[in-house]
C-alpha cells in the first residue's frame, strides 16, 4: 500500500496544493512528481504518494495491490482538501479510463469545496474522452470543472483543441541538472555507444530498435545498444531476447534492467547518441536527460516530442516508425565528426536554455500562483518549448 506524507513548514503557501505521485515506478510522470517535490518543498504544500515496491510492470493492472492503493490516494487526497480548503490544487489528469476515474473522486470534491484544480496531462492525449460512451460522457463532465489542463507541447494543446478542451496551457517539464553532465562528451571514435532508456516495451519500439542493430551490423556500422528499463512483462522479455540471439546480436545488444542514479548516469555518460522510436509518448523524460548530457536523439514525432527536439537540429525525427528511418537518423547524427559535435553542442544548448529546472521552476510557479489568484498569466511570461509565447487569458472551463 502507498506511504502519504505532507510537507508543512513554515512560510508555505497554503492557498496552493500539490498532490504528487514518487518514484517508484521510475516514469516520466513519477520522476517530475519527485522533481516538483524538491522545487516546491517548503514553497507550497505538498502531500506526497510513494510505492517503494511498485513497478511498471504491475502498472495500470487490476491487483488487490493497486485497488487498495487507488482507495487510499482518493481518500486521503479528498480529506486534505476537506481539511486545508486551497484555492489551487495541481493533481495528475489521467489519460486511460480505468485510472480517470480512480482520480475523478479527488476532481469531483475539489469541484464541490470551489478548489480550482490545475491538471497535469503526462501523456500525449485524453484517451477517456473516446467514443461516446458513458465513460467518455462522464469524463467530459468532469473535466468541465478543471480550472486548467496543463500539457507538455503545443501539438498535445492542438489534440485537445480538436477534442474540445480549450483550457490547456503549454508549459515543458525540467529537470535538475544530473552528476556529470557537464564533463566532456566522448569522442566518436571506435563503436558508436546507442543508447534507449524507458520501459521496455513493444510499444516503445523495442523489437523496432533490434531491426536497427540488425540493418546497422550487418552493413558494417560498428554499434553497440545500452537498453535500459523495466520490461512490460515476462512475453516481451522473451521475445526481445530470442530475437536477440536469434538475428545473433547478443554480443552488440546489452539488456541492463532497470538502472538508478549512477549506474543511470554512468550509462548516459558514455553514449554517442539516444533512441527512442516509441509510438506513444507525451515528453520523455530520459529525452530531456539525454540534452542534459549533451547527447543527440533519434525519436518519432509523438506527443511533444517535436516540441521538445527539433530535427536537425538536436537530433533526427523519423518520418514514420519504421527501422529504416531509425537507422537513417542514427547515420544522420554519425556521418560526421564535427557535425556530431554540433549536435551535441546544441543538445546541451537546448537543455540549458529550455529544459532545466531553473528554466522550469519559475514558469510552473507562475502558473501556480496565477491559478491561486485567478488571472490569466502575463504576457510573456513564458515560452513554450518551441518559443512561441503562451497567450494571456483568464481561464475558462473547458467546453467538452
């Protein structure tokens, strides 16, 4: 069962909420919820949920384990907005049905006590919202009392306007600096260190990156995979690995499991370029570490990831999610040592001047704060992550 805990020091701003989900599992949205607590610690209150013996692989599934957590997250979240009264609460907006309305409970009392609720979309759209079902009907509902929906890029803002939520506000995520990013890059010499970190999963692409390694060894392109993660389950392991030695890549694909702090950092110390050719993603984290360090990206143009590198730029995005335009982006990023160097340059640029947690930490405030004192948000007062500037508004319910 999930630990809560609340933070409550001296000189918080109570009128302001954040209702976050740790690590583990190590996603992208657990792994932003840890990074919003060390911001806002002591900045605003916080009440905290941890798993410490959650993966992703029992994600998203109906265990006895995540019902009673679901129970719990919805209680004790609705008594602390019971109890503290906020103006402002930020909470996760799931996308898939099954989790939407585990958390509608905690949207629905917040709507109840007048709280304006500051939603965080993670992924790249509301797939509740399909279809007309009663669930979809029901979500629609819900969502029209949220205050706003915060959303990675400006193509997830686009497929919500689509789906008519208009109340959504573009602000990327940050990360604080890792160890080490700042050292030196290794040189492009000798094999080509490729890396993928994330779940490992078919969805994610990764029987699309054997192809690669595949296509790469046998034109004579020395290579070497890092595959980093959880797996989704015990059928994909072992097709991954039977595929493995069965296209006789062991020895050029290496399967590490889940890595954590330096092990993670040693593995993106050492790569030449990231691989991430998912068809479902909102914005990577491991993307915007892989900046961080100055490593270049091959990925599909998903969720916001276009928002996040732009081609030619950071990195490559595939025309389509196939092997073939994976290994022509990777030969894109290899061809040349000082274009190499070039990306690399501009990938830790990117991350500098868009991605990091000084970057980040004042524009989520700001939003937070507009929020508490109902106004729209200045002009200017921050870029999106394609530096276009959000558009001052007071902010409506959606129209569903």
């Amino acid at each position: 069962m999930g630990h809560a805990s609340a933070t409550g020091r001296n000189g918080e701003d109570r009128r302001i909420l954040l209702i976050l989900r740790t690590p583990p599992p190590y996603g992208g949205g657990e792994a932003i919820g840890a990074q919003l607590h060390q911001l806002f610690a002591g900045k605003y209150s916080i009440l905290a949920f941890q798993r410490r013996r959650h993966s992703k692989r029992k994600q998203g599934r109906l265990t006895l384990a995540n019902l009673a957590f679901g129970l719990r997250y919805v209680a004790v979240s609705s008594a602390r907005l019971a109890l503290a009264r906020p103006s402002v609460v930020y909470v996760d907006i799931p996308k898939d049905a099954r989790s939407f309305l585990r958390t509608s409970p905690i949207l629905l009392v917040a709507r109840a006590l007048r709280i304006r609720v500051v939603g965080d979309l993670a992924g790249a759209d509301l797939l509740v919202l399909d279809g007309h079902s009663p669930v979809a009907h029901y979500s629609r509902w819900v969502l029209r009392g949220v205050h706003l929906v915060r959303v990675l890029g400006a193509s997830i803002a686009a497929t919500l306007t689509a789906r008519g939520v208009h109340n959504t506000e573009v602000l990327s995520n940050g990360i604080a600096e890792p160890p080490v990013a700042r050292d030196p890059r290794p040189v492009l010499e000798g094999p080509a260190r490729l890396l993928y970190v994330g779940e490992l999963a078919e969805a994610k692409g990764i029987v699309t990156l054997l192809g690669m390694m595949r296509e790469l060894t046998s034109s004579g392109v020395d290579a070497k995979l890092d595959l980093v993660g959880d797996w989704e389950s015990d059928a994909t392991r072992e097709r991954v690995l039977a595929l493995r030695d069965e296209w006789d890549l062991h020895e050029d694909v290496a399967v590490h499991g889940l890595l954590i702090g330096d092990a993670k950092w040693r593995a993106f110390r050492r790569a030449h370029v990231l691989v991430h050719p998912t068809s479902w993603d909102g914005q990577p984290v491991t993307i915007l570490e892989a900046l961080a360090f100055g490593v270049p990206v091959v990925a599909t143009r998903v969720g916001a990831i276009p928002d996040t590198i732009r081609d030619g730029v950071e990195g490559y995005l595939m025309a389509d999610n196939s092997v073939a335009e994976l290994v022509t982006g990777v030969r894109a990023l290899l061809a040349d040592r000082k274009m190499y160097a070039t990306y690399a340059r501009r990938a830790r640029q990117a991350y500098a001047e868009r991605f990091s947690a000084d970057v980040f930490a004042p524009r989520m405030a700001e939003l937070l704060d507009a929020a508490a004192a109902n106004r729209g948000i200045k002009p200017h007062a921050w870029q999106d992550s394609s530096g276009q500037s959000t558009v001052d508004r007071e902010h409506q319910p959606a129209c569903l």
